[in-house]
C-alpha cells in the first residue's frame, strides 16, 4: 500500500515537472519565458503580492518553493534536454566612444 501511495506522488510529480517544462509566462516582464526559467526575485515578487489565478498561478508557486527550497539543480536538468541556452533579456548594445 505504501508502494502504492510512493509511485502515485512521483506519477503527480513527474507530471507537474513536465507542465512546468511545457509552459510559457503569459504575461508580464517575461512574457514567453518558460516557468522554470523565471528569476527568483520575479517569483518571491508574487509571493508577496499575490499568486495569479488558475493554473499557472499554482506552477509558479511550485517553481518558487522549489527554488526557495534550494531544489532548483532539477531545472538545470530541464534546461539542457529542452532547449538550447538563451538569454532571458535581450543583449545591450554596448559601444564605448572615447
């Protein structure tokens, strides 16, 4: 029974991870950013003021405590076998005239 109870929290898990890894920020600053890929700061911001509705209120919530909890070395998994590195913003234009 116990076995039982172990394999259906992985199954959950295992499927919350692959919404986490399919899903985009709608909106916002990061808008078209996956989930897992959000700063910190970004998510701790909601934390405070209040998570969105619906679904992707609840993914970012898991995003968030995983991260706060130090568990985010399983998005690095996520990031190489999903997509190639990108930055999150754009790069700056950076010319110096002296």
């Amino acid at each position: 029974m116990v076995s039982d109870l172990e394999d259906s929290l992985r199954d959950d898990a295992l499927i919350e991870l692959r919404e986490i890894a399919g899903t985009d920020m709608p909106f916002g600053k990061y808008s078209g950013c996956r989930l897992y890929r959000l700063p910190a700061e970004y998510l701790q911001y909601f934390s405070i003021r209040g998570w969105p509705k619906g679904r992707i209120g609840e993914l970012m919530q898991i995003v968030y405590q995983m991260k706060a909890d130090g568990g985010d070395a399983i998005f690095e998994v996520l990031r190489t076998k999903t997509e190639q590195h990108r930055p999150l913003r754009p790069p700056r234009k950076r010319d110096f005239e002296f």
